[in-house]
C-alpha cells in the first residue's frame, strides 16, 4: 500500500477562521479518521487567514477513491458544512516526505 500524503492550505474568509478550526476538529476531524485517513498537524496564520493541515491516508483504495467515499458519506452530507461557505480559496499539495 502507498502513503499518499496532503497538506491543505485553505484561506478562511475574514471573520470565520476560529468558526472553522472549531468544526474542523468537532466534525470534520472524527469522521476522517473513521475513514481511515491520518492527521499530521494543523495550523493557523492568522494574518493571512490561511488554515494549514496535513492529511494522509494508507488503505486499499487510492487516497481519491477514498476522500470520494468520504465526501460522499452520509455522515458527511449530515454534518451540513459546506466548505464554500467558509473557505475562500484552496490549495491541495501531494508531497513525499523525505526525512
């Protein structure tokens, strides 16, 4: 099995941020792990509003087809969050680690 590992950086509209990290660790983080992914970290730049994570997942599935399970949960659809009402812009980077 591959690792695939992610780190997210999310820029949060402004106001929203400490709203965010609250659901993200309430919500979005237990329903990950049940799916199998793994955290590394997260992180907060206030003054540029951004919202780091780092994200992997080990399994099966490929790391997409896994997320796409996610997303597609009913547990997922349950929690009524929907990222375009916080986020205003994404980055997702596929990296390897080295050390």
């Amino acid at each position: 099995m591959t690792v695939t590992t992610q780190v997210r950086t999310y820029t949060v509209r402004d106001g929203l941020l400490d709203e965010w990290v609250r659901r993200w660790k309430e919500e979005i983080v237990p329903l990950r792990l049940e799916f199998g992914f793994s955290l590394g970290g997260a992180w907060i730049d206030r003054e540029r509003h951004h919202f780091i994570w780092e994200i992997s997942y080990e399994g099966p599935e490929t790391c997409a087809e896994r997320n796409s399970q996610y997303w597609g949960s009913p547990k997922r659809e349950a929690m009524a969050l929907d990222p375009k009402d916080y986020l205003v812009s994404t980055d997702v980077r596929e990296v390897i680690r080295v050390y």
